[in-house]
C-alpha cells in the first residue's frame, strides 16, 4: 500500500501518503495499526515515485520501524519507480521520474540502509537490464511494470533477473494490443516470473483474473490491493497527493473509489473475497497473498532474517468463516 488513514476517536481526521517527504515513526504506526486491525499480518510499503528527498528522509523509517513491537509486520518496502516508462507513468508525478542509472539505485540501497524488497521499472529504458542486474546481486527482487516495450525487451529483463510483473494490464499502454502482440502473453503465462494482479473489480475484469490464476499457475500469481493513502476515508472527501487533486465517491455500483485513480480503496481483505466469489480457487486466493508474496520476497527477507512462517502476534489475523475472509473477532 502506498500509505493509509489516521483516525482520532475512530473518526478518519487525514491520511499518511509514504511518497511525501517527512514520514515519521509515529505516522507509519498510526497506518500499520490500521491496517492489523483488518487482520493483516505484514504489509509491503509502496513509494511511488517520489522525490530524492522523499526517499532520502522516508526509506530509512521504514527501517526504524522494525525495532518496535508495532513494526513487526512491515516487511522491506515497494519502490514504484522512479525508473518507469514517460507514457506509462499512471498517477506518478511525472516530475520525479527519473531513467535508470546505477548510480541513483546505488543511493536508494544506501538511503534505505539495504532495506529494500523490490523495485518495480522498465525494461526497456536505456541502463534498465545493468540496473536490474545490480538489484538483484544486491538481494533486491525486481518486478517489470509502468513499461512500454517490446516482448524482446520482457525477455531481456527477465534475462538480466526481474523475477515478477508488477499489477498486469494496469499503467499499460493504451493502444490496441493486436493479436501478435505477445506483451501481454508473456506476462500471463511465462513462469519465471511472478505476476501480480489487483482483484478489486474495479482496476481489472473478473475474466483477467481467473484467467491469469488458471494459465500461470497457483504458485506464480500474487494478488495485491495497491491501497491508495485515501483508503478508509468517507466518502466526500477530497485530498491533494501526487501532484493531483482525488475525491472520494461511490460508483454507479455503489464501490468506493478515488477518482480520478482507477480505485485503490479497497482492502487486500476485501480483494480475497471477490477473487473467491469470481470461481478462484481458495489454494489460489490463500497462496496468491501469503506463499508466492513471500517466495519473491525471499531474497530481501533472507537478509534481514524476517520470516512469515506464524502467525503473527501484533495483528488480530483473518479467519475464512461462512465462506468469506474476516478479520479475527470481528462479528
């Protein structure tokens, strides 16, 4: 998630976004207790791309944070960026985007004190593949997304050592994909790579969805929210965050959104139960958010001796009950 809501006495009083500079320990608890309230157990950070400031002050927050009880849910952070494709940037200020070089990744690792989980970019950009080379030797997974290549260049990536595909047919190209275009085959069926999806009904079709769990396979799909920071707050509400103005309103289906995003209001909780109400398989669903999320996590987690293997003790944790995932204790 990209940050999270602040309430006072359970009424929503703001919102902590991750990319804006001057996160503190204080605003990451407030988010990460929220989000254990839904039964989360560990959550993955996203900075989408931000300043060299944002960075430089936030990455080693996230860090801090795991010498408190609360913060032992926080696993390495998400970069989104800044190494994505100009006509792919999605809601990213385009400002901040920056091509890849071995020198600014060098500063993200050392910024971040080398906690770092992974990296989404493009791999087309020119001194994208030594850049991804360079991560993964560092213990940094990296996941192909916000790109504009050719399946040439998909290869190539995956080749050099990018290990997953970050939310399929979301800050894709919107030019008609023709029926020789193996783009988006590749990251539907090539299993050297883990493909994420949003399952929200919102960003992506039903038939997206199953049909990505029926051709990659139970133990290659990892299903994410992509929780924007105006998560939990009443609809209504309107807030500035990347460089852009987002209001909360309810679509003609009565669902949640952040307009003018494509959704991200809705929980990774909430997410599971579409899924399954969709036909995915509940091996699918429970693997897609735990198992496989962690396998592509591996070599971040390795380094810093995390590991999701019980339950933890800081989160009320999600039961399946009656057919749907609830939070532990809630009626």
């Amino acid at each position: 998630m990209n940050g999270g809501p602040c309430f006072e006495d359970g009424v929503w009083s703001g919102f902590v976004s991750f990319d804006t500079p001057g996160l503190t320990l204080g605003q990451l608890e407030a988010v990460a207790r929220y989000y254990y309230s839904l039964g989360y157990g560990y959550f993955c950070p996203t900075m989408v791309t931000s300043s060299p400031e944002a960075y430089r002050g936030n990455l080693p927050v996230f860090r801090a944070a795991r010498d408190f009880d609360w913060g032992q849910g926080i696993l390495p952070p998400h970069l989104e960026g800044p190494f994505l494709s100009p006509d792919c940037m999605g809601a990213h200020n385009p400002a901040f985007r920056q091509e890849p070089t071995l020198e600014f990744a060098e500063q993200l690792l050392d910024w971040s004190e080398g906690f770092l989980g992974f990296l989404t970019m493009a791999p087309e950009r020119v001194g994208a593949l030594e850049v991804i080379r360079y991560l993964g030797e560092s213990g940094v997974s990296v996941s192909l997304g916000h790109m504009d290549p050719v399946v040439e260049e998909i290869q190539a990536g995956l080749e050099a050592g990018a290990t997953a595909f970050t939310h399929l047919l979301n800050a894709a190209t919107r030019e008609k994909i023709s029926a020789k275009d193996l783009r988006m085959v590749a990251q539907f069926t090539d299993r050297r790579a883990y493909s994420m999806i949003i399952p929200d009904a919102v960003h992506v079709s039903a038939y997206a969805v199953t049909l990505l769990a029926q051709s990659k396979g139970p133990d290659k799909v990892i299903f994410v929210s992509d929780e924007s920071p105006l998560i939990g707050a009443p609809v209504g509400t309107t807030a500035e965050a990347w460089g852009q103005s987002f209001s909360i309103r309810r679509d003609d289906g009565g669902t949640v959104r952040s307009y003018p995003l494509s959704g991200s209001c809705t929980s990774l909780i909430e997410g599971m139960n579409i899924a399954l109400g969709w036909g995915v398989a509940r091996e699918v669903v429970e693997m897609g958010v735990t198992a496989n999320a962690a396998a592509f996590l591996a070599p971040a987690l390795r380094r810093f001796g995390i590991s999701c293997e019980e339950a933890p003790r800081h989160s009320r944790g999600v039961e399946f009950r009656g057919g749907l995932y609830v939070a532990q204790g809630v009626e």
